[in-house]
C-alpha cells in the first residue's frame, strides 16, 4: 500500500476514534441554568419524572409483569431503591447496574442531578 494511502487511514481512525472516551460529566460540567435544582421535591419534581420515564414497568400494577419485581410507584418503594444505591446507578448507567429505563432513552443530565438533588437533601417525602 502506498505510504499516502496509509497515512490518510491512520487520520481517519484517530479523527474518527478520538472521542470515544469523553463523557458528558466532562464535556458538560456546567450544569444548565435552566434546570431547577433548587426547589426540588419529591411530589413537583421526583415523581413526575419516575412517573415518566419509569411508571410503564415499575407502577404497582405493572412491576410484577414488566418491572423484574421493583416497584417505583410509593415513596417508601423508591427511597428503599435510593438508600440501596441502585436507582441511581441504573438511571446514571454505571457499571454494575442494569442501566434505566429499559429500553428507553437515558433521563436527561437535568432530571439525573434532580434525582441526585432530592437524595443528598434527605430523600424527603415531601
Ligand atoms: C420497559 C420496562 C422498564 C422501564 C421503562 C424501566 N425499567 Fe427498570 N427494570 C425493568 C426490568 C425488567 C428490570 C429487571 C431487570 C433484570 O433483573 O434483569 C428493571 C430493573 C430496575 C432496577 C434494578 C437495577 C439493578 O441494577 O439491579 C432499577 C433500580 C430500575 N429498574 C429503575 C428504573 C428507573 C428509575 C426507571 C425510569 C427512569 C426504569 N427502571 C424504567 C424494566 C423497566
């Protein structure tokens, strides 16, 4: 192969490849004015979103069919879901957890620092 054809191919995989390490933590580190992370509660804010994005599988009704038998519909069933570590692993798609919502699209970084907002506020029922 000519040395020319060689270089441009060895161009195109690092262009092609180089950023496949980045992650949106890092390329985002500024946090949206637009998304409220100071009125955060669970009734305006958490269960809007769980409802949303995780209701089809994991309400009372359908867990037992659709949601592996996690329910994520009453407060007492999410904070025991938040205190475990799991809601947030498989919502942030961290390794060793099932990533969330199954099947679906990632929440957005706003409804993720939301979850987290209301976790390090005390998971209030509020
Ligand atoms: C399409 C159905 C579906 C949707 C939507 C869905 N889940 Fe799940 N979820 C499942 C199933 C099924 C399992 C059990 C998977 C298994 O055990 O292999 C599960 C497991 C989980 C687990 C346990 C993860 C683990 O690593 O043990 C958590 C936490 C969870 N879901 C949270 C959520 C949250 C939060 C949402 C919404 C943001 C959501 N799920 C949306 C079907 C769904």
């Amino acid at each position: 192969m000519k040395q020319i054809q060689k270089t441009t191919i060895i161009l195109f995989i690092l262009f092609t490849t180089g950023c496949y390490y980045d992650n949106e933590e890092k390329l985002y580190p500024v946090i949206s004015t637009d998304c409220n992370l100071a009125e955060v509660t669970f009734s305006g804010t958490i269960k809007p979103i769980l409802q949303a994005a995780c209701f089809t599988c994991h309400s009372n009704s359908n867990y037992l069919n659709s949601g592996g038998g996690i329910k994520l519909e009453n407060y007492a069933d999410i904070k025991i879901m938040t205190g475990n570590g799991k809601l947030m692993g498989a919502v942030k798609h961290e390794n060793g957890y099932i990533p969330m919502p199954q099947g679906g699209g990632k929440l957005t970084a706003c409804e993720i620092n939301q979850l987290q907002k209301w976790i390090d506020n005390g998971t209030l029922n509020n």
